[in-house]
C-alpha cells in the first residue's frame, strides 16, 4: 500500500484531486498506467544523484545548468564534493547580506596555482573557484534546512576569468544560468532569534565585473595566502589549508604556512587587535576597490590589510569630492569620532547613491560597523 507522499509524488495533482474515477477497462487502466510512468519518471529526475567525474569540456562553457559541471557528488543541494573538487574557507569573508557561503576550488589534473609577490594566488587555466551562497532557515543551527540561492563560478580559461551565476530552483534540485540577474525574497531567524527577511538581489554579469576589477581585469578577491592561512576542518580531519592544497598538487610554496602572514579574524577579539581586526574587515570588503589598481583608485583611499599609511586608511583625509556621499562630514576618519567619519556613515546607510561597498548588499553588516566603530573611537590621533 502506498503512502500519501509517494502517491503524490507519482500522480499529477490534477488526476489525484478530481472526480476522476478509474474504471476496469482496458482504456483506462492504459491510460493511468502511461500516467504513473511519466510522473514516476519525473520524481526520479528530482531525486537522481550524480556520481561521475567533474565534466569541463572548455568549448561548451557555460553549461545551462550547474549539474552539468559534475562538481558535486550525490544531491547536488547537499554540496558534496567530488573527486578533485577542495573545500576551503576565508579567514575574514565578503559580507553579503549575512548569507552563508560554501567555497570550493577545482583545477584541471597536473595543473596547481602559484603565489605573486603580494601573496594573491595565480591560478592555471582550467581552475575553477565556487561559491554557493545560502541561507539557514535558522542561524542558530546553520546545518539544517538550507535555502540555496544561488552559485557563482570564476573560471580560467585562456588567460582570463569568466563569471558565471546560478539561480537555484524552488525545488533546491539544479541551479540554472543567468546573465541578468534576480531578486529572491529571503527569510532567516538571526541569532539572536529574531526573524529577518530581505530582498535578495543575483548580480548581473556586469555587475560582477565591476567588484572583481583590477586594472580592468576580472580577477578573484577572496584567495590570497593571508587570508587562507588558516585551518580548516577537512572529511578526514583538521589541516591548514596551504599545506592542504600543496600536499594535493593545487599549490606551490616556498615558504612552509608557519612562515607566511594571515590576516586577523574580523569577528574574533582573540585573533588580533582591534586595528588588525579592522584592517582584515576592510581589506576584503573594500579593498578589491580601494586599491592603486582598483576602480576607486582615484579616491587616493586605499584599504589593503597591511596598508601602514593612516592616510590611505583616510585618516583626516579630506574626500576628494564632496556631497551627498560625504554626509556633510570633512574627513574619512575623523580619530576618536566615528559620527563624524564619513567612512561609518557610508557603510551605515542604505540609500545607493550613498552606501559602501555599492553592490553585494541591501542592509548594513551591524557587526562589521560596531567593529569600524570602535576601531576609529580608539584613535588618539588629531586631524590638524
């Protein structure tokens, strides 16, 4: 005897809640018959679960849907890994309107990433980076009842990065490509057990482009060694994430993990001082865009993690223009004010004409503002 959710799942519900009565004829049972073979094909489409090789066919890129990557093994919402495909974290990570992220790296066999003078990776043609953006119903148990929104891809080819965005279905099955974007209403419980709900918004490809832009150039924000010198609890157990990558053929070093930087832990008190912690904040936020090479170069505001000119930080800088997005206040930082600062108004307010950083948020990050906060109050110095 079937159950009613297996018997939903096979008949349409358009025949389980009419009056339609089966009969005894051949017809009738033929028909029905034709009925279940269909719907039953399709709940074993909802269910079917991956389990060959990472497919990149590079001249067919971008795929339709993300489960033609064969980047996942089993259910593709679950996230799982394949063969090849590395899971790893940031210690400080872009704020997105609070949602979670699962990274992920995947490079062609024999092929392995290097580390540039300012210890950004440089990965070979082929690598894959994936980030899968979601949100817990609940934060407070961040691994139950996922709400996947959507997946980014930067992938290498030819030199070059291309992004690629996925919009997961209602059913959590597939994500499909989009080049312009979406809205999704989203619904969390914080954790501090208060209900919140916003508009989410899918960037478009342009919009991409303009956050992952060094000198023109589309490139990856988040791999530096400084900010993936951390451990990172693996299947198989703890392991840093450098040395992880090396013992996998994914990375060359020179130097053992022990011997390279790594930013402080924005949210940890214990990771590093407040002014280190502030800088880790910034530099990944902000910093892609408020660098020598960036598209807000010309601000002469420049916010790497191991930026030593308070100037650059904005320090009693004077904005070069003035206006609605200066809030009528006269430095950058205004020491020992953050109410007078323009860079905590600017990150405080959601008008976009006003806000920072520009996209990949619709709400203020509270946390990573009383942390700005309380940074710009502890400073001593005096704007002449």
């Amino acid at each position: 005897m079937m159950n009613d959710t297996y018997f939903n799942c096979l008949v349409p519900k358009s025949i389980h809640h009419s009056t339609f009565s089966i009969q005894h004829s051949s017809m009738q049972v033929w028909f029905f018959g034709v009925l279940l073979s269909l719907a039953l094909l399709g709940c074993q489409a909802e269910t079917e679960e991956y389990s060959g090789p990472v497919n990149m066919d590079a001249p067919t890129l971008p795929y339709e849907y993300l489960s033609d990557y064969g980047f996942f093994a089993g259910r593709l919402a679950d996230q799982q890994p394949n063969t090849g495909v590395i899971p790893y974290d940031l210690i400080t990570p872009l704020f997105t309107d609070y949602a979670h992220k699962a990274r992920f790296v995947w490079m062609p066999q024999g092929q392995s990433a290097d580390v540039d003078a300012e210890g950004v990776l440089q990965f070979p043609d082929g690598a894959v980076l994936i980030k899968t953006f979601y949100y817990p119903a609940d934060f407070r148990k961040p691994e139950r009842d996922r709400d996947l929104v959507e997946t980014r891809l930067l992938i290498k080819q030819q030199g070059e990065w291309q992004a690629h965005t996925y919009v997961w279905n209602d059913a959590q099955t597939d994500a499909e490509l989009t080049v312009i974007g979406d809205y999704q209403d989203v619904a969390w419980i914080d954790l501090a057990g208060k209900k919140q709900q916003i508009e989410y918004v899918v960037p478009n490809k342009n919009q991409c482009k303009s956050c992952h832009n060094r000198n023109k150039e589309l490139l990856p924000i988040g791999p530096k060694v400084r900010n993936l010198n951390a451990s990172y609890e693996y299947a198989e157990g703890p392991a840093n994430q450098l040395s992880k990558w090396v013992s996998l053929g994914y990375l060359e070093l020179e130097n053992t993990p022990d011997a390279l930087p790594a930013v402080a832990d924005w949210s940890s008190p214990g990771s590093g001082t407040v002014h280190e912690r502030a800088l880790a904040y910034l530099d990944v936020n902000c910093g892609h865009c408020h660098h020598p090479q960036g598209p807000a170069h010309t601000t002469g505001l420049y916010l790497q993690a191991d930026q030593t000119n308070l100037g650059k930080l904005g320090l009693c800088k004077t904005p070069v223009a003035a206006g609605k997005g200066s809030g009528n206040r006269l430095y950058g930082i205004a020491p020992g004010e953050p109410d007078s600062s323009i860079l905590v108004y600017r990150m405080e307010d959601s008008d976009p004409g006003v806000m920072m950083p520009e996209l990949g948020r619709v709400i203020p990050h509270a946390e990573g503002i009383a942390l700005i906060r309380e940074w710009i109050a502890g400073m001593e110095e005096k704007c002449e």
